[in-house]
C-alpha cells in the first residue's frame, strides 16, 4: 500500500515500488475537511484536489487507487492534543504525532489488514536491518535538507519492517527529475510548509475556533515576577517570541516560559533564553538505550543542525542530558531525538521537570 497524498514525493515513491515489481494499491487519507477546519483561505492539503491528483497519479501507473477516511483518528490523537498541548503552555509538534497514530497506526494497519505486506510512504528516511543487533534501524535521508527522520523517531520495530521509504537514497531535485519523466501534473506541486490543518500559521485562531473557547489575558511577568503588562491569551505565544508582545522595554523582550496554571508569561533578556540541560519522556528507543555519560548528538527541533551532548540519565521512557554548549529556546512539547551519525538511537518529548 502506497500512502498517496496527491503530492511528487508520494507519487514518485509509488512509481519507484511498482518498478520494483510490487503489487501496489494506492492509498489517500481524508483527515479532515478543509471548509469545515481552517481558518481563511484553505489549509495546504487534504482538498478534492489532493485527492484527484493521487487518484490521476495511480491512474497513470494503473494501479488501484482506495480513499480511507481517517477523520476521527486525525482529530482525537492529531488535532486534540495540539490543541491541549498549547493549552497546557506546551509547544507542540503534530507531524510527530501523525507519523505515530495515523499513518503508522491507522493507515498501517489498514494495510495490514488488506493483507499488504509494506506501507510504502514518501518521507525522506531510510531503514536498514541490523544484522549485528537483530532489529531495524532508522537512518537520515540522503539528502540532509530534506531529512525527516526527526518526526519518525517514534517508530516501532514492527512498524519498521513493515514500512518502505524510497525516496531515502534520492536527492529532492532527483525525485522531481523523476516525476516531470513520467509525465506527473503535480511534478511542480508546492510543497506545504506548514500544519497542514491551520492556514497561514494562524494557530490560536484556528483553536479558538475549533474549541469556541475564548482565552483569557494573563500577565507579562519578568525573572522576579513582576507585572510588566498583560498578554492576550497563552496560547497566543512561543518560547523565543520577540515580535507582537507590545510591552515598552528599554531592550528587547523574549518569550522565555509560560505558565498555564498560573496563566503567566515570563519575559526577559535573549540570554535568559539559553539551557544546557533538558530532558524528555515517553521515549522510544530504536537502538538500544545508552549508557550514562555516552556522548550524542541531539535535536530540539526539526531544522536545527544536530548538537553534540552527553547523556546523563536514562530510563525506558525518558532521557535527560547535557549539550556542549547553551541553547537557545529549548520548548517544552517539542521533540528531543537522539542520533549517532547517521543512526537515529531514539526519541521523546521534551518536558518541564520542575
């Protein structure tokens, strides 16, 4: 089964598995509505037209073409805990989130079930089965610029062996060489560069529309706890925010934490903005756990270059460590993956120890 969202990266990864001489059936998921979700203009994915382009791309390959409605899915383990992850003063990452629960839990076992023996998806991956440690492995993509092993670190040894990325040894503009040779309409597609469910970035609108909540106005504070103004809802902000505050300050003001409970913001000097520590829980290991005091490289988010670290604690569902050096703007709710070289050791969800 092919995971087709009606994009290049899916229908030229569904072309290269029928070379391969596969039996393919190509597969859309309905997530959602885009008249019913978004707020403005259509959200980037998921309309009548995404879905009539993998059908006319599945056409062409002349395979079958299924649409599965995967709403209630998307919504209750995508859309919901986005929403009460801001709601908690989190930052969220869905895209990990859909990787987990939808297309390798939802979709995949729809796959399953129709007795297919892959899911075959477009992300820029690559697995590899470790004869020396008995289990599959999860490596970067080919090329660095698109590599999303970082949203898959949540993979599963099962989900790994039934799981076929082809596009992991391609370079971006190769997989485009490939779709205009073969005549796809959508080979100069735009590629979306946001959540593919909120508009334009728009995220507290779009969760206050989808909740009909109102968020109430908290206060600025600053390192001593002292008002400095009010805020307009806390899920209106990031950690790192310096734009869009509208507090007068001699010098620039940032995002450093945000307190749900107490509906507080902390703002202070960029300085205050840097850690070199942080630590994240439902981990999920897909090398075998390190020891303590085993030198890594870490991620906090998706585009950041990855940062040399040591770990200095360790459990089966949670991993604390130390960088080489500050950095800026560690947020609670992201994601903490963990690499060696090339290897994905693991992954987790970066959280508020105190």
């Amino acid at each position: 089964m092919i995971a087709m969202s009606g994009g290049v990266d899916s229908s030229v990864a569904a072309y290269l598995t029928k070379q391969l001489g596969f039996d393919c059936i190509g597969a859309t998921m309905k997530l959602f509505s885009n008249e019913d979700i978004t707020v403005g203009k259509s959200a980037p994915c998921c309309s009548l037209k995404d879905t009539d382009d993998a059908n006319g791309v599945a056409y062409r390959l002349g395979i079958p073409h299924h649409v599965f409605n995967f709403a209630y899915d998307f919504e209750s383990m995508v859309i919901r805990r986005f929403i009460e992850a801001y709601e908690r003063g989190y930052t969220p990452n869905p895209c990990v989130d859909c990787n987990r629960y939808v297309k390798f839990g939802a979709l995949l076992s729809k796959a399953m079930e129709l007795s297919c023996d892959f899911l075959v998806t477009g992300h820029y991956a690559r697995i590899e089965w470790d004869g020396e440690r008995s289990r599959f492995s999860l490596k970067k993509a080919l090329d660095d610029e698109k590599d999303q092993s970082y949203f898959l670190y949540s993979m599963t040894q099962d989900q790994l062996a039934h799981a076929l990325f082809p596009l992991g040894e391609m370079r971006k503009k190769e997989v485009k060489d490939v779709a205009l040779t073969q005549g796809f309409l959508n080979a100069q597609k735009r590629e979306s560069q946001d959540i593919c469910f909120i508009a334009d970035g728009h995220y507290a609108d779009f969760i206050e529309q989808f909740t009909n909540k109102t968020y109430e106005p908290g206060d600025f504070i600053d390192s001593d706890g002292k008002p400095l103004g009010k805020h307009k809802g806390i899920i209106r902000y990031t950690v790192g925010q310096r734009k869009g505050l509208r507090i007068s300050s001699p010098h620039p003001l940032y995002v450093c934490a945000k307190n749900a409970r107490h509906n507080t913001i902390a703002l202070g000097d960029e300085k205050m903005l840097y850690s070199t520590t942080t630590a994240a829980d439902s981990f999920n290991w897909i090398r075998p756990k390190p020891a303590v005091a085993t030198r890594i490289i870490a991620k906090t988010r998706y585009r950041q270059t990855g940062q040399w670290a040591t770990v200095v604690s360790v459990g089966d569902a949670f991993v604390r460590i130390e960088f080489d050096e500050p950095q800026r703007a560690v947020a609670y709710g992201q994601a903490l993956v963990l690499y060696d070289g090339d290897f994905v050791i693991g992954g987790g969800t970066i959280i508020n120890e105190d």
